[in-house]
C-alpha cells in the first residue's frame, strides 16, 4: 500500500479550493445564497422591501406626532427637567424655548390618525400605515444616524440592512442587481450620502447596494458601444472570466468570484436596463398618479422606477430623498419638501396595491432621527430621543399608532421603539429569524441586529 504524504497547508489548501470551486459552480448558476447562508427561515409576510429614506432628519412634530402643549408652550422656555443633562447637538449650551407645530394637522380615516395636512396624499392611505411614534436612536449627527440606521452598528464598515436581506435570501432577478439604490433631492439642506451606507461591509462584495442614477441612463456604460455586437461583448466577457476563474483558484480570493458574477450582470444589464426605463408601456392614468416624468431625478419618479424594480424581482430598493435637514426656516422648508415626497409616497402604495404588489411588499418611510421640540432660531435642531416612521404592506396591521412621546414630544412616554427592533420586525416579515440569521466574521457570529436586545414590533403586525 503506497501512501502520500501531505502537508497540513497542502490539505487545508485543496480542500479550500475544491469547497471554492463549488461555491464558485453555484455563484455562476445563480444560487450563492444556498451556499453562503444556511438562513433560518420561517413563513414569510413579504418577498421584499423598499425603504423611502427621508434623509437629513423629518420633524417628527410636523409630520405624524401632533403636541397641542408644545404649540400653547410656543416661545416659552423649554422646561429643565426634560433637557438637563441630555445630549443636544447645536443646541448644547443655549437658552432652549419651546417650539408649536408649524403647521396644522386633521385626522384621517375611519382609524382618526393624526396626520400633518401638508401630507394629504399620504393621509388617504391612513387606514393603510402603521405609524411608529416612539423611534429612537443612538446617534445624533447625520452620517454616523444614517450608518446606525442603516447597519444596526455605530461602528463603519459593518453591511447594510439590504446586504443582509440579499445575503439570506438571494434575488429573484437575475438580471437586475437584488439591492438598488436611488437618491433625489430638494426642499432643505441636503446632506450628502456616502455610498458606504449600502456596503455589504464583511459580507462578500456583491451583495452591496447597487446605486442608479436618477436621471438618464440608470447606470453609466450600460449600452452597447457603437461597433460592438451582443456576440462580441459575450465572448469578451467570458474569456475575462476564464481569466479571474484561473486566478480564484489560485489566489483563493472569493472577491473574484464576485467580479465574476458582476461582469456577468453588467452583460445581462445591457438589456435589462434599457427595457426597465423604457416607460411606453405605463398608462397616462399612471404617470399623473405619481405627478412626475419619468427619468426626471424626482423623487416620485424614483418611486415609480421602485415599482417596476419590484415587479421584477429586485429584493431590496432603497429611496434617499436628502433635504430634511431644517435647521432654520421650517415652517416654508417643510411646504416645500411635502410638495416632492407626498405625492409620490402615495402613488407608490396605491400603484403597488393595484397590481397586488403590496401583499408581498413591505414599505418604510422615515429618517434617521427627528428634530428637537425647542427652536433653533426658526427651525429645529437634530433630535435621536423621539422620532416618528410608518410601514405599510404585507403583514403590517393598518391604521394603528405604535408608541407615544410625551406632551412636548421630547422623549417616549409609552412603547420605545429601536433601530434594532425595527430590523428585528423587518427580517421577520422576510421570514428570516433575527437571533439566528448570522454570518461568522473575526471569530464571532455577526447580526444585523447586534448583540443588544432586539424585539419584533407586534402590535403592528396584522
């Protein structure tokens, strides 16, 4: 009997590229997932989501959380006991005076929620949402709120909610990236985005957002260059691939197989994208419910592009609207901005409902934190104690309020609400179990929800 004498290095590292090369096979027939995450699954609610992210912090108090003591307060001092010792952003170390609502609110449907009027599209559906009046969060400027938001960490660098989402449960469009991001932008301060907020950080690279652009072609160098036939870009694309197939086997470097299922998609996209923008086929009745031209950089033109992203299978799409941010002038601010999100937030509930979408979908509109109680000359500093969001769609129950904020709606009086929680709800409504959906990284068992308690929001589940 001859034996074969074999180094422990030489072992682990045949037995990693055969495991590789399966996983590889899979990757290039459309089935990482299965490989990658063994998620445990229960009965899902929703086959995928779109997040409507109000970025740069809503006013909580002139959106869904009406304070009538706030407005009889209005130019009073703020009392001590609610601000002494609390984290303040602009704010801290200034004389702090009571700021009313700006704007009025009415109740709505047969359910009475309280609505802001400058949102009279989104108040029909009021029968329809459940709003969140008792969200939290941990971090009070912009980008560490929307990466905590966004990730469940304070700590840059972990994936995004719609990594993880891709992450346990794949796409159901092969032609289409699973994750989509679109932004758009007016009626405030805008602050930026950086493309870090849809990493898949340690998760493997292609599942990141996949960000589009709004106006024009969705993404650069999608067409067909003159000169070039789809024969000839499939035959370059798959030399290139024998080429990285060669080097994953040498270098053991799973990021190449992600570049070689993204080159396969770019090559997929060269018709997919073009047919998704091509908008002939939408119904007069349907372009004046979102009251926009489509590829117009509006923000309901985005949303009108989410929908017939959801219609073909992507999993997660990711809205940005960036002109929240209203540290001065409010009151016109708010008239401005309402002007580009309520109708557009409307129309994609009504035309995801129509086309019996929103049976599988779930919908969250929200910012990263609200704005404080006391004026910041005339506008509202940032505030992470208490801030207000809705859901809507499958699995949600409508017309409730979860939560509630005190009289001044400074900090939460019944019900808190956190960012882990709500991605807790949002992984069950996948169908994926929070406590046990993980990914192994540095030695330990990464959640999306972290470490710290998390709890499915269930008053708001139907």
């Amino acid at each position: 009997m001859l034996f074969h004498s074999a180094t422990r290095r030489t072992f682990l590292g045949q037995g990693l590229t055969g495991l590789g090369s399966i996983a590889l096979s899979r990757l290039l027939a459309g089935d990482l997932p299965s490989v990658l995450a063994a998620a445990p699954t229960r009965a899902a609610k929703v086959k995928r989501v779109i997040f409507l992210s109000m970025s740069g912090g809503p006013s909580h108090l002139e959106t869904f959380d009406f304070k009538p003591k706030l407005r009889e307060m209005h130019g009073k001092p703020m009392p001590e006991s609610f601000t002494k010792g609390q984290q303040l952003a602009q704010l801290q170390g200034k004389a702090l005076n009571c700021m009313g609502a700006q704007h009025d609110f009415s109740r709505h449907g047969k359910s009475g929620i309280e609505i802001c009027n400058l949102f009279p599209h989104i108040a029909k559906h009021a029968d329809e949402i459940a709003v969140i009046r008792s969200m939290n969060t941990k971090q009070i400027n912009h980008d560490p709120a929307q990466g905590f938001l966004n990730t469940g960490s304070i700590i840059p660098g972990r994936p995004s909610m719609g990594s993880w989402v891709l992450y346990g449960l794949g796409s159901e469009c092969q032609n289409l990236p699973g994750f989509v991001v679109l932004t758009s932008v007016g009626g405030g301060q805008a602050q930026p985005i950086s493309s870090r907020q849809w990493s898949s950080g340690f998760l493997p690279g292609h599942l990141q957002g996949v960000e589009f652009q709004s106006a024009g072609d969705p993404v650069h160098y999608v067409r067909t260059p003159p000169g070039n036939t789809d024969e000839s870009q499939k035959k370059l694309i798959q030399t290139v691939n024998r080429l990285n197939q060669i080097g994953a086997q040498q270098s053991r470097d799973p990021e190449v197989a992600t570049r070689i299922q993204q080159y396969e998609l770019a090559f997929r996209m060269q018709a997919s994208v073009p047919e998704l923008m091509d908008n002939r086929g939408e119904s007069k009745e349907t372009l004046e419910l979102y009251g926009c031209k489509p590829g117009d950089g509006s923000f309901a033109s985005n949303c009108l592009l989410a929908r017939r992203l959801a219609e073909r299978g992507v999993r997660f799409i990711q809205l940005y609207h960036r002109g929240w941010d209203h540290h001065g002038g409010i009151k016109q601010g708010l008239v401005d901005i309402a002007k580009l999100v309520d109708q557009g937030t409307s129309a994609l509930l009504t035309d995801l409902k129509q086309r019996g979408l929103l049976d599988d979908t779930l919908v969250v509109w929200g910012g990263e934190f609200g704005r404080t109680p006391m004026a910041q000359g005339d506008g509202r500093d940032h505030h992470i104690k208490a801030f207000s969001i809705f859901l809507a769609g499958g699995g949600i129950k409508g017309g409730v309020v979860h939560g509630e904020t005190d009289e001044l709606g400074y900090d939460i009086a019944r019900d808190p609400v956190s960012v882990h929680d709500l991605h807790a709800t949002l992984l069950h409504l996948l169908g994926l179990d929070f406590e046990r959906f993980t990914y192994r990284y540095q030695g330990l068992d990464q959640r999306l929800t972290g470490v710290e308690p998390a709890s499915i929001i269930r008053p708001i589940l139907a």
